[in-house]
C-alpha cells in the first residue's frame, strides 16, 4: 500500500517531519510518500493562507491520485480536502477530522489547541460541520505562529501547556486536540504530563487512512465529492 | 460610492449581465465597478471549481480595496468571501448569504434551487454556517449546468419550475432561492407566476453592502477577519 | 419611496430620535414616516410589556400599510413583526434581525449589550429563532432601564462600554450589537473606541427595508404570514 | 387549590367546553376556574389573533393571580404564557408545552396536527423553544377552522384522521399531538382508533399545573420573569 | 390508582426516604408501593454502576407491571427508563426528566447540581436527548458521593450550596435542578433560601406519572417502545 | 498487539463470523481474541435487550482488559462502550460509531440501514449523540430480524437492497452504512452493486482500534470514563 502526505505550505522541514512521524507508525508494507505545496504561503494561519493552498494540493493529488492508496493533507484546516476528495476515488482526510474523530472516541469532551487567534473559527466552523460542536468544547489558541513551533526553546511549549491546563480547568475537557500539524511533536510528553489524551492529526489521520485503503473503502462519487466536469480552466489550473 | 462586483470564474458575459442587473438597482451616486476572475474555471459548480476561483478573486480584492466602499462576490457558493474580509475593512458579501437574509426576513422558511447535484453540499453547509439550517427547508438541484443558464430556451426554465414547485408542495417553502448567479433574470417573472417571494442574490448583495458602507460599517478586523500576516508566498501568491 | 417607522412604545421622544437617525441616511427620495404607539407601555423591557406594545404596532400598520413599501419596528425584541408580516406584503424588519444579520455579514460572531437582564431570555430566543445561537456569544445586560438611556450623564454609557470590555475579553466577541432602539446614538463612538463593529438597529434595518423595497421583493403570503382571516374581535380590535 | 383555565379567545362555549373536560379529571378538593377573554378574536388562528389575545389574557391573570395556585392558558400556540408568568409567582402552563412534555415522556417521537397551515410556523418555533425540534417530527395541518371544530359532522375528524394516518406512515410518529384546543373531544377515541397516544393538552395541562402547585413550586422570579417594572401606560394597559 | 417507584440501587434506606418523600404528595386514593433493586451496586455514580442496576429494574417492572398504572425510576441518570417502557403500556418515567420539564415550565433556564464529576457527561447526554441543551445551562458537581448524602452533617449541603451559588453568577440559571435521588430532602430548604425554583425530581415524577394514569394515557407501542420480541435468555435474563 | 472482540449477544456464531471478518484485515502482528457473552439474550433488537446484554461485556472486559490492547464491542446499539471504557484504559469502540466515523470521511452523507423499526430510535439517539444528526439523514429498517440474517436466502438481502435504493433517491443518500453486526458480510457486493460506499463496522472497528493502540492513544481516564468507585454491589456484580 501507498499513502501520500501532503504538506500544504511550502516549508519543507514541515512535511520532513510529519513524514518522520507518519513514518515510525505505519504497518509494514506501507509505503509514504510526501510532497510539499509548489507554491503558496510558507504556513497557514486562517482563511487567507488557505485560500492559496489549496491548487498546490490539488496540483499534487491529480499527479498522484493513480499511484496512491489514501491521501492525508497535513494540516489543521483540512484546506482543500473536499476538492480533493472529488479527484480521486481513495480515501482523502485531513488532521482535524482524523484527529477530533479519536479523541471522540477517547474521550467524552475534548479541547483544540491552536495557535493564533486568527485560525480559531475556521476551526470552529470544522467542529461544527463535523458535528463536534458540543463535544468540542472550546478551540484556544496558544498565540504562537505555525513556523516558531519548529525551532521552540520552550516558550511555545509552555504557552501551549497553558491552554490545556486552562482547558482542564475551565470547561473539563477529557481530552486535548492540538490544532497544529507542526504541534505532533508535542502530542506524547504533553499526554504523559497532563494524564489525558493529547491527540495529534498526523499519525492519526495516516493510520485511519491506511485502514480504511486496507479495507478497500472509497471516496463516494455521488453528490459532493462527484469527479469534476470537464470545463475551461484559464491560467495556472490544472 | 463604489461598489465592486467580482465574479469569480472566467465567463465575462456572466460578468456583464451581473453587472447590468446591479447597475439598475443601485442609488443614484453609487458607481458599480465589475471584475471578472483572471484565471480560473469558467464556472463555478462544486468544491473543485471552488478552490481555483479563489486566488484571482483575492487578486482583484487586493489590487481594488482602498479604492471601493464595498465588496461583492457573485457566486452563489459564497466562494472566498472569508479570505476577501481579511484583505479590507470594508463590507464583503457573497450572494449566498445576502439572498438567505433576505428570504429570512420575507418568509418564514425556503427552499434554494441550484444547478447540479454536485453543488448541493456546499450550499448545505452554508446554510448551516449561517444558521438557516432549520428555515432553509431543503437545497434542490435542476440538473442544469451554470453556463447553459445563459442562453436558455426553456428547458433551464422549465427544470427551475419543476423544483420551484417541488419546493411549494413537498417542503411548503414560503419563499424560494435562486442558488446560481447565472439565474437572476429569472426570479421576476417566476416570482409572479407563482406567487412567492423568488430571490436572486446579486441585487439584493449589492443593495446590503451598499447599505451597510452607507452607514459606515466596516468588517471587523478582529480574530478571523485579521488582516493576514506578512509571510513568504512561492510561486503566484500576491 | 416612502417608508414607515414605528415606535412601539409611546415615549415620542424616542420615535423623534430614531427617526432623526434614520432619516439621515436613507437615499434621497425616500421618504420617512413616523408614528408612535398610541397606547401601551411607555418603554418594552421584558414579556409583559411587549404584550402590551403588539396591538398598538398593528393598527398602526393596518392604517399605513397600502400607503408605504417598507415597515421597519423599533424594539429589539422585534415586537409584533410576525403579526405586522400578515398584514401587509411590503417587507417588514425588526431592529434584532436586521443588526443581528448586519453583524453576521461583518464579523465570525458577535454579543448583544442590552438594557436590563429581565430582557436577555427573549432576545435569546429571537438569536435562535434566526439561526443566531451560535454566532451570538451571549446576550449582556448592562442594568439601565431604557429610559435612562435618553438622558445619559455618563453613567449608561460607561455601563453599557463596561459589558463590551467583557463581551470581547471572555467571549471573544467579534462585534457588537447594541440591543436597545435607545442605544442607536452610542453606536459610532463606541465603534471607534473598541476598533470593533458596534451596530445599532434602527438604520441597519432602515436601509435594509429600503434596498429590499427597491428590489421589489414582497413579503410572503404562504403559510405563517397568509393575510388574517375574517372573523370577529370584541372589543379593541381593528 | 384552585387552579384558573384561561381560554384566549372570546368563544365562552370553548371555554365551557375545556373547563368540563378539566372538570372531570382534577383531584378531590381541586376547584376550577374558568375565564374567557373579555375582547379580541374568537378563534386564534396564527399570529395576527394571537396579538390581540394577550393583553385580555394579562387582565385575567393579574385580576386572579392572588386567588389561584396555578393557571392554565387554553391555546395550543401558547400564547401569552411568558408575559403570564412574569405576573404571578404560581405555576403557569400553556397547553402546547403540556402536551408535548406528555409526548416526549410516552413516545420517542410524535407529530403535532393542527387546524390551519397559517398556524404551522408558530408551533414550529415553540417546538424548537421547548426543545422538541427532533422529537416533534412534523407539524402537520387539517385545514379545518378551530371554530368549526365544535360542531363537527364528520368532516373535521375525517381530516384529522388523515393527517393522523400520514404522520404515522410517513414520519414513522410513534405519539400524535392534537394541537388545537378545540381538538380536545377528540383525544380519547382517535387514541383507541390509531393504537397510539393520541394527547390533547387541556386536560394534561391542569393535571401538570395542579401537579406542580401540590408540590409547592413557584415561577421562577430571576431573569425573563420577574415582575413587570412600574410604569406608565396609556390607553387600555392595566 | 397504583403506582410504583422503583429504586435502582440496593440501598433501601434511600427507597424508604424516596417512598416517604412520594407520599406525602399523592391524591388520595394512590397506593405507593415501592421496590429496591434485588442485585446490583449501592449506589449509582456513573456509566459503570448504570449498567448494573437496569437488570433489576426490568425484573421489578416485569413482575409488577400488571398490577400497577403508572412507574417512576428514581435514578437521575434515567437508567432503564427505556427498556422499562417496553415491558408496560403504563407511563414510566425517571426522575431527570420529570424534573427537567418542571424546570423548563417555572423558568427559563435551569442548571443540574449532581453529586460526583464522573456523573455529568451522562447527565449532559440526557439534557441534550431530552432537548434541553440549552435551556440547561450547565451540569455541575459538587463532589458528594451519593451515600454520603444521607447522613449530611453539614458538608453536602455546604457544597451544594456552593454550586447553587455559582450557577447563578455564573450562568445566570433562573432555577435549580438537583441531579440525585438522594439531594431530594433539600429542595424546599434551598428554594427559599436562594428565592428560586430547586427542584427534585422523585416527587414531581410521581405526580406526574399519577397525572398521566389519572387521564388514561398509556405508552406506545410503536417504534422503540414495542414489547420486546420473544427469544431466548441465556443466565439470569427474564 | 492483541485486540478484543466482544460479541454481546450469546449466538457464538456470530461471534465466529465477525472474527473471521475481523481476522481477514489486520495486521501482520495483531492477534484477535472474541468472546461471546455468557448470558443475555440471542440477539440484541432494541431497548430491553441492550439492558441485558452490558453486564456480560463487562464481565469479559474485566476479564481481558489487563491482556489486551484495544477493545472492539460487536453491536451496532454500541451497547455498554462508555461502562466499557471506564475498565480499562485501552481503546474501547462500538462499531456503530466507527462506521459513522469512516462514513463522514468518505461522503458527505450517509442513511443507515439496519434491522428492526423498534432499534431506529436508539440508533437516531447514537447519530445525536456522535454528532451525525445532519450528515445521517436517516435510519432505516429492513424489517429483518438479526438471526435471519445468517442464513439469508435471498429475502434479506432483499429487503436490505431495497431499503439502499430508497436512501439513494429519496434523501440522497452519498453512502450507506449497514447498521447491524450480522450485516458485514453483505457490504463489499453491495458496494459494488450500488457504486456508493457500503460500509459495515466490524473491520471498521477493529483498524481503527488497530490504529489507535499502535499510536499510543489512550481512553481518557478524566469525567465520564474515570475508574469506577469502590463499592458493594449485590448479586452477579463484578
């Protein structure tokens, strides 16, 4: 099996270290690919960045669609996800939906971590279209930017223990979401620190679709996610 | 006052009639500018489509904000209207959300008539976003495609009156939507034949943000709708 | 155009000031007509005295009604406006609605400032019967009866900036709308202050009554809003 | 006890008629009283007549409200029953949410059937207020006019009895709520004829009330109803 | 009239305080027998003992369910109240929900005041169920296991009133709903002490199941409330 | 890595099938054990059955829960999941919440289409509660008991083909998932047959469990989920 990974943003030590993380997890006999935006913003911090991430996106999965099991596109926003879904009949997700779906099956009620401000009701919108708008209790976010997470000399850290420490207290959340793929790294000290579910999208989303790739499970193309009509695309479309 | 309309695929004669449509409507003193998506598909119908009109709206947001007073953006998808707060502080609009506020202040339930069956999920998830997920009793498609809208001869009509009254009868609508831009010449006259509120979105988001710069609104510039940070673009971005 | 603005209470003073405002911002040749409860209670602050406020409104639009395009009510609870639909077929708008669904065009969410907390449940059920309930944050009191409001010496306004602190430090509030016709004067400065939309209902609704008259759009006459049936009333009735 | 059971509109023989129903079914020692609007419509029929039938309502209530230990307002549309309890500190109950909260404790599911499609919308709201949104499955019409309910020859129980059939095979309705007050007769022998709950909401109504004052519980006086605020009111205020 | 009031958990003296408590309410003429599970845990504090103590109730409700007209369950996690209602057509109802819709009737929002933490999210999931998510504001703990509620020296009280105390400031609750079979001797003490509805829920659901038998309604038998379907047990089952 | 199974039914080959199901999808390295319970009913349709059959899970889970690293529970009711969970701190997951889960990453919407109409409601429950009461458009039945399903000759499949159909053209359904354990065979060729995703939940549940385990995660030992209390119980209790 082969699954693809799929950095949004156009910083590469990203889309390293997620692929290193979905890496040390999968079965054997998966295979990942990865593959970074082409162009587009360098990290996506709310509707503005991600409105130019999803053509790169769309770029590499009409590349790829034919060569690949299951697609994961990594990052909190699931940019693009349903253009991508409509491209190809293999199982796409994305981290928020891989990553709120278990810890709905963790826990009772959970929290998002995010970063900025900016991106929380864009997350907020995702909670409720996938309908975790009661069990989702609250989406924080830490005020760090995407791209300071990877370099972290413990301040983002300790802002980031901050909210879930806040969403503990606050609104008992059994369960914490970090809304950042750049945040996986935190996800294992951070769950043994505060003794709950700290949850990251990546390796989730990578072994939920390379389950349901293994169970031979497709993309519906009724309705939504129906293959795109052939029409004139001027410019850089595909 | 300046008003811009943006229509967010390629097809410029639907950029025209728009335009033509607005330009009848708006006060005296108002001055209707009009731009068409530079690249891009030549319409709009479905998540796929989507994700490529939103770059060259921004493009035409940013090179146009200080000099208008307020934005539309005609497709029915409400398509990039989110990213387009972010660029400018004046009030943006798409046609979607203008024409449910209309029809929630004229009737007490509706239904949206739309092109394809492929479309009807994202005007869903409009409507829930909006909270019209309980007045808005149902989204129908005709099963006619955005650009044979344009020189119908009254098979695109006939299907429209089909749903329209599908919508009267199975769902007791009290006032019927038009979900395509490509569709405002028709709710005159198939407001008449039938008897019930028949809205199309261009006028009416034309008249609200006209309304709403009148009074010195502005979109607020707080969490979502923040102005985007300055980051690194590769390749097209702005 | 002509257009009709009801004061549902008998305060008279209040009727001059919202039409003052209103009329300062509709388009030349609209004209703005006036007219206060003839009986009733002399301000609407809760249940009891909006039951009081409704038969008034309605004589006032059955008198009016073949002589106006478009009704605008001017009590935040939208007093009578269900009632007042029936009776005529020009559209007809609330202050709650028409500010709420300015504020949902200009913000991801909002709060609501009003006058006394025996006030809040009422104003909670019109943000969820117009599909508010999530992109409200929350229904403040301020604890000023709406009287007061017209002769403030500072103390309503700095009750009323009091609760707009905490509306966007603990909700995050994107806007805010202030939830009293007689809170229309403290919208502009307070905008200013806080560098966020704060929007008062009298114009909005105004302007949006007239662009939907302009328009030609009629309020429904299926279902809830059928014209009345004959029958007889004892009594006060029309 | 005493309990008062008021009927809104101006049809005494209605109020004859709920108040024998009544009668029959309240314990020992429990005393009824009955009132009629002293002016306004005969038959409330959506919500043009329910306007004018809440002020007669507030007379009653504050002419009675020491002398009773609860009160029941006999319209299925609820009407009047917040501002009724803002008046009294003695239990307050319309028959609409008596019925449903009867429904909701018999059947899984239930449909209303009411008189008029004009009257649909309003019930529609009190299910989403009370909270039956997903329990009431529909609110289904007749078409027969509450006064012709009373002297029915067979052609309002045929209709009825339609609508009762349809909501059973179409929405799978495991309970039916008769959501008139004149509708009250018919309960018993629809229940044995369709082999389900059939509720009406008079007699469930005093029975609650009478309920709830033996155990000696009070309206709330915090919030949305505490007593009215002394001020002035012209023309035919109390 | 016979009714039966079943206590789910093995501890009798809290069947004895329940029956002495329902008593004393009655009409004249009802027999309050009474029953405590045969097997099961002590008391009921969460998921794990809920699973425990519905078997007991079922075998109490299939050995008397002949002989009586009307069932209370008196656990406020309504446990077996489903199941329950399979086995009889006589009403059966638990004691949240009963005390939830008085609460829903004397205010206009309620907050639940349970013993231990680990009982809220079931108590959350019933609000919701019942459609009371948001009319109830918040389910809160006062961390008192339930036994220890019988022998109060002072410190359940003291806790109780803590949250009673906060759900006012906090959520602004215009009643109080006490979430345990045990809190029911400290309603009345509580209502006049913080002026506002405190409600428990064994008497109220006894009165209104004795309501609902007095008027001949019965439970359906449609849908999930069908008798159960004859097959084989294995172990201790019926 | 070695995963639980449990079939809450006491028909062992049931039990059989879904392991040899099971058995067929994981990986390299997992085992799987199944257990049947050891009293309870034969099949479970409903509310009563339910009640019977979560004492007998949590017998195995206390039983296993040591030894295992993730727990599947084999009934579409996802009876007795939240008491398993709070056994153990493994995985626990039912596999109707899992095939919902798979379901909303892989369409936009999905009906259900399971066995018995007096199951529907408490299915409908389950679709509220995980958040699916919009994506799940409705939840119907074949009519089919559970047992007939395991020597289908050919009316079943019948039966459940047509119920397929329905959801397709009457609510557009993108997907359907088969909501009943004894259905797993049936979803490839029905898949196949309707070219829309069929999706069961026993393999489902079980990769995602797989998953789920592999990375670490952790069932939430805060609020619901916390280990039961200490205390007495009477009887077959643990």
């Amino acid at each position: 099996m082969r699954l693809l990974l799929i950095n949004p943003n156009t910083t590469s030590s990203m889309t390293a270290a997620m692929a290193k993380a979905g890496a040390s997890v999968l079965a054997q006999g998966t295979e990942l690919l990865d593959a970074t935006a082409q162009y587009g913003p360098e990290s996506i911090e709310g509707y503005y960045d991600e409105a130019f991430s999803v053509p790169p996106i769309l770029d590499i999965v009409a590349a790829w669609q034919s060569a690949v099991d299951g697609v994961v596109i990594g990052c909190f926003d699931d940019t693009g996800v349903d253009a991508a879904r409509t491209l190809t009949d293999v199982p796409v997700i994305g981290i928020c939906q891989a990553a709120m779906q278990a810890a709905a099956t963790l826990a009772g009620s959970f929290s998002v971590v995010t970063t900025l401000g900016r991106a929380v009701p864009a997350l907020e919108h995702l909670a409720l279209r996938y309908g975790y708008e009661r069990v989702c209790r609250r989406v924080r976010s830490c005020e760090v930017p995407v791209l300071e997470l990877e370099n972290d000399r413990g301040d983002a850290s300790r802002r980031i223990r901050a909210q879930i420490q806040a969403a503990l207290d606050e609104e008992g959340a059994e369960a914490i979401v970090l809304g950042c793929a750049g945040m996986a790294n935190f996800a294992k000290v951070l769950s043994q620190e505060f003794e709950v579910p700290v949850i990251e999208g990546v390796t989730v989303a990578l072994k939920w679709v390379e389950s349901l790739a293994c169970l031979g499970l497709k993309t519906s193309s009724r309705g939504g996610y129906a293959p795109p009509r052939t029409k004139r695309f001027q410019g850089q479309a595909l």
